[in-house]
C-alpha cells in the first residue's frame, strides 16, 4: 500500500456582506446568495424585490438594514424605513412575513461589526 499526498487547496476566507435571499420563508422558494459592500446600499431585483420572506446574513461579524426604498430614494413614512437590523443571530431572519416585511423590501445596506441596538 503506498500513500499519496496532494498540496492541499488554500482555503479562501469568504467576503462579509453576504446574505441569502429568498421567496419563501425558512430559505425556501428561488434563493439568491448576494455579496453587498459594506456600508454601500445593494437594490434588489427580481424576484426578490418586494418579495423576500428570507434575508439571512452569512455567520460573520456584520448586520443589514433592510429597507421600504430604492437605494436613491428617500424614506417618507413617519414610523421608519427600515425593519431594523438583521444579522445571522437575527430569529427574524428566515421569516420576515410577520408584518408583511417579506412584500416590502427594496434594498438593504450591511455593516461591519455587532449587531446594533435599536431604540
């Protein structure tokens, strides 16, 4: 019996902003993994736009706004744009139909670090 050794392929660490998207709620339906930049706005298109009952962030230190509006537009409601933070540790994040969130959604902006508080 002789062993065979093979260089091992380096392991890529993957990029933070990524968030799994989908029609259904628990990551089912028509899913997209979509890597936004930090800090910068992402749109959604179909058929995700208005239309997202899953917005899962990916394991790492960041967390998303999702939000009622374009990535040029401007919030107009009294009680806010935004469904608030969502993050890996999010329980929301599998089923935004609670509120109708999963038909409201038009982009989302993502950010480094901890889930921050809403108050």
């Amino acid at each position: 019996m002789t062993a065979v050794l093979s260089a091992a392929s380096p392991i890529v660490k993957r990029e933070l902003g990524g968030v799994l998207i989908c029609n259904g709620v628990n990551a089912t339906g028509s899913c997209e993994h979509v890597v936004s930049t930090l800090g910068e706005c992402t749109d959604l298109t179909a058929p995700y736009l208005q239309n997202a009952s899953t917005f899962a962030p990916d394991g790492e230190e960041f967390y998303c706004y999702p939000y009622l509006y374009p990535c040029d537009g401007i919030c107009t409601s009294p009680e806010g744009c935004t469904y608030g933070p969502l993050s890996f540790n999010s329980t929301a994040k599998l089923d935004l139909t609670e509120g109708g969130w999963n038909n409201l959604i038009e982009s989302f902006t993502c950010y480094p670090g901890p889930e921050q508080e809403v108050y």
